[in-house]
C-alpha cells in the first residue's frame, strides 16, 4: 500500500460520493475494496453520504427537535440498510469505473481469505498434533 497513490480529501469525497477518480488511483480503489477493513470503509463513505442530508433535516425543516432527530435517524438507517445490503455490488461497481474488469474484487477478497484460512488451519494442526 506504499507505492499507492491515495487520493487527496476532494478527490475522496467525490469518490465516496460515487464518483469516479482518475486512472493513476486505480490501484488505491482496489486496496480501498478489498482490504481487511472494505465494509467499513464503505459504511464510512454511506455516514458521508447521509450526514448532509440528515443534517439539513435536523436543521431546516420545521417543528420539534426531537420529531426532526428521529426522522433523520429513521432516515439514516433506511439509508445504511440499502447500503450495506448492496455493499458487494457498490464495490464492484467503484472497481468497474477504476478500469478493473467484473469480479476483480470478490476474486481478490477470496484470495485473501483463502491465504487466512490457509494459515488458519497449519496453527489449527500444529496445535493439535502435539496433543
């Protein structure tokens, strides 16, 4: 992840808006989708996404507090269910637009995972084969 270039805070916004980013960030995108922490980033990219709209509610709509809190909140958690419902398809999609053909990502996560399990089960046998 040393040699990738990440992009700046404008960059990433536009990104985690749905944009798409320029070719030379096309291998941050793939580390951005299939690294150990993908779903939180994208849970993180969806706050970004909502919290404008669940502020503006809070602040520009009228009647009580707390009736515009709780229709913000109602919101927002509409909002995040959608999201990490469609969480595989949005990473696919983000990699498609950064040029990486269809099933880059769920490829890519299952090599990693399967290099986990690997290393998984050699500790899982040589903790047992002394017993």
């Amino acid at each position: 992840m040393n040699d990738v270039k990440r992009p700046g805070p404008l960059w990433w916004l536009w990104y985690a808006y749905g944009g798409g980013l320029p070719e030379r960030f096309a291998p941050w995108v793939l580390h951005d989708t299939t690294c150990r922490t993908w779903w939180l980033r994208h849970v993180v990219r969806i706050l970004v996404q909502i919290a404008p709209v669940a502020a503006a509610i809070i602040i520009f709509v009228p009647g009580p507090l707390w009736l515009r809190t709780m229709c913000a909140l109602g919101g927002g958690i509409m909002g995040m269910i959608f999201a990490v419902a469609y969480v595989h398809e949005t990473a696919e999609h983000r990699l498609l637009k950064a040029g990486y053909p269809v099933g880059t990502g769920v490829a890519t996560r299952a090599e990693r995972d399967r290099d986990k399990d690997e290393a998984a089960a050699a500790r899982y046998a040589e903790r047992y084969r002394r017993s």
